[in-house]
C-alpha cells in the first residue's frame, strides 16, 4: 500500500514518473512552483486538516488544482498535500535561508524602518543587493546580514539549531518559529545542517534506522522514538523535544521523560543518524 503522504497523485492527476498510475488517471510532468507565504499550511484535502507546513521560497511540484487549492509534492522530503493556490508562486532561483530563529523584513535598510513581515528558519530568499548590514530580498524588504546564510552553508551540529527553538509553542504539524512539533523540530534542525529528513517521526525512524542495540549509551546528536514521538538527545542524560506535556520546546530528564512518556506511547528505537548525513 503507498503512502498517501509520500504519493504525488490527487486522486484524479498523478505525477508523471510516479508508478503505478492509478486506474483512469491523468498524468502530468508537474509545474516547477515556490511557495510565496512566510508559513503555509499543507493540508490532506482542499479546506482540511494541517498535516505540515511550508516557508516562504520552498521549492515544490504543482500537480493538480482544484477550489483555489493546489496539490503539490515537496522537494525537500517528498511530502504531498495541498496549498492554497494564493500561498505558491512562479519557480524562481533562491541564494540564502534565514539561519537565525527568525527575521524581520524591514521597509528599508535601516533597524529602525518600519518592519513589512517576518521569516522563519529555513525560509529561503533571492538576495538582490545589500547596503551595509542589510541584505535585499527580492519578495520585499532587507533582512539584517547577520541573520542569514548561503544555501551551501551548513549548520554543523542539529541540537544546537534545534536549541534555537527553545521555548517555541508546541504546535501540531508546525514547521516554524511561530508553532512546532516534535517531528517539525527534527527536520528543521537536521535541514539546517545540509541533511536530508523526513517530515514525520514515523519517516524518521525508517530513515535513520537501523536501532542501536539495548543499552547503549545516548550521545548527542542521537534520536529516540516513541510511538507517534521524536527527541533528540543532548547528553546522556537529557532530551530536547516539542512536547505537549510543557507545550513548547523543552529540555527534560532522559530518564523522567522515559517514565512519564511510557504509559501512553510505548519507546520504539534509538537512533545515531550518520554525523553530516
């Protein structure tokens, strides 16, 4: 059976390449787009739930529209869902991603310019110009030098991106500064870094696999899985997470969050995902 979140098929149009093509389907080669929102919910159906989210200047396929919605798959991790049609825009390059937190888009290139919108980590921007500690950026404002990187620049260690993100609003299926998850603060935190990862803890624990054996010692940078959970170890001793016991970003006792995670959601692996995978 494929996964309706990984499947680039609408239901009535399927991306050309994907097999097998459902029965009576039509098939296209698909529509190069960016997504033009700072944040943008994917939703599993035209009006229906969030299953994640997307920022500004991701790169995606469009393959279907339908009542001002688009179907689109991701790029980055292969994700399918739908975007308002008002929330993408034409394919166009991009040359640096918000490396900071967040950012602010100001009216001009002065500190004190009124502000215009807001970035969150990991959007991505076409920079056409700077002047001084600014930054131009073509979909409208300056963005402080500082809180930018180079599409080649990587981020070297994921916990310490995924730090960052202390004290965010837990969120589910969130992606950004403003709300995330537990599986959101993964893959920001691993896509920082220049490594791929899948968008949901359940893809993540294929992706990493194989377990390490009963016993083994935690170290950072290493991930543990329960069932519908992802954190990602700090020390031995303590996880960082998106949880909806503080509903934010928290730090927590490796052992307490075992105890108390346990009766509702059995733990199901810990994984090491190769250094710079």
């Amino acid at each position: 059976m494929t996964d309706p979140r990984l499947t680039p098929f609408s239901g009535r149009v399927a991306l050309q390449g994907w097999h097998p093509p459902a029965d009576g389907a039509q098939v296209t080669t698909g529509t190069p787009m960016r997504a033009a929102a700072a944040i943008s919910d994917l939703l599993r159906a035209p009006g229906g739930p969030r299953d994640r989210q997307v920022l500004r200047g991701a790169a995606l396929t469009m393959i279907d529209q339908r009542d001002g919605y688009s179907f689109v798959q991701l790029q980055a991790d292969g994700y399918c869902g739908w975007l308002r049609d008002t929330a993408l825009a034409p394919d166009h390059p991009v040359t640096h991603r918000v490396r900071s937190r967040a950012t602010h888009l100001y009216s001009r290139p002065d500190l004190k310019s009124p502000d215009t919108g807001a970035l969150s980590m990991n959007a991505q921007v076409l920079i056409t110009d700077q002047v001084g500690a600014f930054l131009r950026a073509s979909c409208g404002g300056w963005v402080p030098v500082q809180h930018l990187a180079p599409l080649d620049h990587a981020e070297a260690d994921p916990v310490a991106v995924a730090h960052m993100l202390l004290g965010t609003p837990y969120l589910w299926g969130g992606n950004s500064s403003g709300g995330i998850d537990c599986s959101g603060l993964v893959q920001v935190a691993f896509h920082a870094c220049g490594q791929p990862c899948p968008a949901d803890s359940d893809l993540q624990a294929k992706a990493f696999g194989p377990a390490l054996p009963d016993g083994t010692r935690a170290q950072r940078g290493d991930l543990l899985f329960w069932r519908g959970h992802v954190a990602l170890v700090c020390d031995a001793d303590t996880i960082l997470h998106a949880n909806a016991h503080t509903m934010s970003v928290a730090y927590e006792g490796l052992r307490a969050a075992l105890d108390r995670i346990a009766p509702d959601a059995p733990f199901l692996a810990h994984l090491r995902p190769p250094k710079g995978a």
